[in-house]
C-alpha cells in the first residue's frame, strides 16, 4: 500500500530518524518517549490495521503511514536510523530478522521473544548485522524503582536480608466491564478488550513472559544472576490457554520471593503497577515502594523518609529506555538493555515454566538461555 498523506510533519532539529512497527495497546507511549526524546523522532509508522496506524500517526505528528513493512522498508529503508518495533513477542523474530537485514537499528519491545529458539535466533542475527539491539526494559527506569536502585548501587541498606515483591492486578478478571477499561489509559473500553484480551487469552505462557519479565529483569540488575529459580505458575482465569498467576523463588545469598497474580477480585485499578508492592531489607534498614509510586525509606534507628512520584510514572521509564537507545545508536555503543543481557532475562523467564513443569530448583537459570548462547 503506498503512504498515506495525513498532515505535516515537523522535524526536531538534528535527530535520528526512525519508525514504529505496531500501533496497539502500548504505542501510546512509545509515541510518547520519541517525543520527549532529545536527539530521536518518528518519521513513520506501520501497522496492518489501518484505523490504528491512522490514530497513530495523528499522535506521533508524523505524515508517512504504511500498512506493510515492506512497503516501509522500500520507501523509507535508506533513510531510517532506527526501527521501534512493537508488535507481539511471536512475531519479533521475523520483523527483527526483515528491518535487520537493512541493516537497521533496532529497539525491540519485550519480551525479547516467545520462545527459546526464537530468543537465540534474535541474538545471533543482531550480533552477525552488527545493528545496535536493545529492548525496552523500562521497568527498572520507572523513577520509584529507579531511586530504590540508587539507594542499592550506593550500598545504602547494608547486607541485603530479603526481598518480596507482590505484583496483583484485575485487567483480566472474567468479571470486567466496560466501567473498568474506561480507566485505562490510552484505549476507550471496547479497544482495551480487543487489544488485550484476544492477545493475551490464546497465549500458552502469560503472565511470567509478559509481566514477570519485568521484575526479573529489574532484580538481574540489581542484584545479578541468582544461583537457583524455583517457580509455580497457575492459572484462575478459565478463558485463558496459558497462566495468569505465578510464585517465584530466586537464590541469591539472600532469599527473593515474587507473587504475580492478574485474576485475584479486589478494588478496579486502572494501571497494573497500582497493584505492586517492593519490601527490601537490609542490614541498614527497610526500603519499601508502594504500587511503584511511593517509596519509604526506613534507616534502622533513624526516622522514615518517604518520597512520592507522580500517578503515571510509567512514560517516564520509557522515555529513559528510549533515550538510552538513541544515545547508543547515536554512539554506537551498548544499549543498557542490549541482547546479551535479555538473553539472561529470558533465561529466567524460561526456567520460571521449566522449573514448575519440573516441580524443581533450576540451578543457574540465566544460563538455560544465555549459557547455550555463549557456549
Ligand atoms: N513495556 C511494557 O510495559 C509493555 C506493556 C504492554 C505490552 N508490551 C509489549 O509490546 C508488544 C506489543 O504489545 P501490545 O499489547 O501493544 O500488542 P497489540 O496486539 O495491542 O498491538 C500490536 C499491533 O501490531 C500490529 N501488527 C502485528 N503484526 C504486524 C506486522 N507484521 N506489521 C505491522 N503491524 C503489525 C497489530 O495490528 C497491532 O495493532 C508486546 O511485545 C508486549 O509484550 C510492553
């Protein structure tokens, strides 16, 4: 399909120049960041659906609209410095596989794939073309999680003891009506229930590939790659295929433990970090955050200091991710969420459903991924 013309586009003033593949649920915000980026912009956006490449090339203010990559590619391939893609894990291995072929840059939604094999693949040829690859991993850059990794990188809390997180929210209750998406940000109700639900109900795994996945990669970060994972998944909601609920162990030289659950009743919430809590103690003291919005630091002996951020906080993680990305393609150096270090996320994404079909500890779990990619 050729491009349509849908209004002027207005250029930063020396940026790198990119296009965004996949105009669904999460777009919004990827239009978002590429706004407030300082050296990036949009010049173009693909999706096969055309009301929602429309939509959002009225948001991101851009003028070149395709309905096939190819097109995108054919058109836009020699002047593009980097491609967003932002579509479905099942299939970020052959659009990878396509825009890299150009010889184009890539920042790749998590997770980095579906699958094992497909998590190697991508690595592989993201080594081979010798493209700058990172994954939008924002969660550690939301700010509240961001200052509890300022206080970790300074030593702050002592002797880590143990760490629990609890991640709880109702996108997915059977129960859900119309009331509860019209919250949601970016989507009228209807949208919001054929965006995520259609998606979401036919995926074999779920909620630790797609949320986990976050926590995991975040507690890799801050703490490094546990010694052994043990995991259980589960599932409440009867309209899914795959798992909506999960409990995760991690070994360090300290315990972590993870609740995930996106089917437990409680208050309508309209964003899933609501639902979050974080408890991290030390030899120093606690430092607690509160549906990844308050933190309370609590020094042993010493009087609680509490920092607020604001309600939507969770632009400003991408925003950081996506910066992180320009400056590296900009430098060409390593994105802070670059494949190698995915590859380790996934490690333990893969060993949380290996470990709980094995009913067993998964001793250095990173490794079930990046071991294999590095031998
Ligand atoms: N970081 C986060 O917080 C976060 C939150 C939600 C989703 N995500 C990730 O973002 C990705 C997309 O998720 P979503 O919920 O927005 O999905 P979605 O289904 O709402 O949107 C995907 C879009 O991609 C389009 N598409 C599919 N194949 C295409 C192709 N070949 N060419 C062009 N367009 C194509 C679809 O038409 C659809 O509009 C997933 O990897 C998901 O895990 C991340």
């Amino acid at each position: 399909m050729s491009p349509e013309d849908t209004g002027p586009t207005e250029h930063k003033a020396s940026v790198l120049r990119g296009a965004l593949i996949g105009c669904g649920y999460i777009s919004p915000r990827h239009i978002r960041a590429w706004e407030a980026s300082t050296s990036a912009e949009l010049i173009a956006v693909c999706d096969t659906n055309t009301d929602r490449v429309n939509a959002a090339a009225r948001a991101a203010n851009v003028s070149r609209t395709f309905t096939s990559v190819d097109d995108l590619l054919n058109d836009l391939g020699d002047e593009l410095d980097f491609i967003d893609i932002c579509v479905p894990p099942e299939l970020h291995l052959q659009l990878v596989d396509q825009v890299s072929a150009r010889g184009i840059n890539i920042l790749c939604q998590k997770p980095l794939a579906a699958t094992l094999a497909d998590s190697l693949a991508i690595a592989e040829i993201a080594e081979q073309r010798k493209i700058v690859f990172a994954i939008n991993e924002m969660w550690k850059w939301i700010p509240a999680y961001a200052l509890v990794w300022d206080y970790l990188k300074r030593g702050d809390l002592g002797d880590i003891q143990f760490v629990k997180f609890a991640g709880h929210s109702n996108l997915l209750l059977p129960r859900r009506d119309s009331a509860i998406f019209d919250e949601v940000a970016d989507r009228p109700s209807s949208a919001n229930r054929d965006a995520l639900m259609p998606r979401f109900s036919a995926m074999p795994q779920l909620i630790v590939l797609e949320y986990g996945v976050h926590i995991l990669d975040m507690f890799r970060e801050w703490f490094g790659e546990p010694k052994e994972l043990r995991a259980t998944v589960g599932r409440v909601n009867p309209d899914l295929v795959g798992d909506d609920s999960a409990f995760i162990q991690l070994k360090y030289d300290f315990p972590v433990e993870m609740s995930l659950d996106w089917s437990v009743p409680g208050p309508e919430t309209p964003d899933n970090i609501d639902g979050e809590s974080l408890v991290i103690r030390g030899s120093c003291g606690v430092l607690t955050v509160f549906a990844g919005k308050w933190v309370e630091w609590h020094p042993t002996g010493e009087a609680v200091q509490r920092f607020p951020f604001p309600q939507d906080t969770r632009d400003a993680g991408f925003a950081q991710s996506h910066q992180d990305f320009a400056n590296a393609v900009a430098a060409g150096t390593e994105p802070a969420s670059s494949v190698t270090g995915n590859l380790a996320t996934q490690g333990l994404v893969l060993s949380c459903y290996a470990s709980d079909s094995a009913d067993a500890w998964i001793p250095a779990p990173a490794a079930a991924v990046y071991g294999t990619a590095t031998n």
